[in-house]
C-alpha cells in the first residue's frame, strides 16, 4: 500500500476529488496548511501598505492506496492540479506498512 500526500492550491481541490474518484480513490483526508517553498511567499499591497506574505495557503491532500493505483493516481493528481505556474504544489509518495480499521479490525487492503 501507498500513502499519497498532495499540496495543491485551494481552489483546485474540487478538481482534485473529482479525477480522484474516477480512478477508484475511495476515501481521503483534507487538510488546511500554510507554507513556502521556492518562492519564499510573497507581497501583497492593501490600502496603499505592502505586506509580505510569508506561508501561503494550500491543500494537504492524503490518501492510502493500492499498489496498483499509484501510477493512475499520482497521474490524475498532477494533471489535474497543474497550473503551470509557480506554487503549484507537490506530490510525496510514502510506502504504508499496515492499516487497521478501528470498527471492525480489519487490516491492510481490506480496511481500505
């Protein structure tokens, strides 16, 4: 099994979901985060006074997968929360070793 993390920008996330669903990703979690990565934030001017603006607002996107999935996944995430710009995100890839689901004790593919 896999654990897929993606940072994306915020107003993507429907998106995101959506070509999620259409590969078989049953179940994710959603997080609000802050950060920076290469652009190091930015300036923002309000009411004639620059501000810098140091962690910007993203989408932590986690879900555990298959194996098999990965590739489908990764692909449909990358796609589709591209802008081609700077502060697009990021995509991390983590092996899982098991899972457990609390309610009934299943484990590994099956608690998916």
């Amino acid at each position: 099994m896999k654990k897929v993390e993606a940072i994306i920008r915020p107003h993507l996330l429907d998106a995101v979901r959506n070509a999620l669903h259409e590969v078989d990703v049953a179940g994710m979690t959603i997080s609000e985060v802050q950060g920076y990565g290469r652009q190091k934030g930015h300036t923002e001017t309000y009411r004639g006074t620059e501000y810098q603006i140091e962690f910007i607002p993203k989408i932590k996107i986690e879900v555990i997968i298959p194996e098999d999935i990965e590739n489908s996944v990764v692909e449909a995430i990358a796609k589709t929360a591209k802008t081609g710009k700077f502060g697009d995100g990021k995509i991390f890839i983590v092996s899982v070793e098991d899972v457990i689901r609390i309610r009934t004790g299943e484990r590994d593919e099956a608690a998916l």
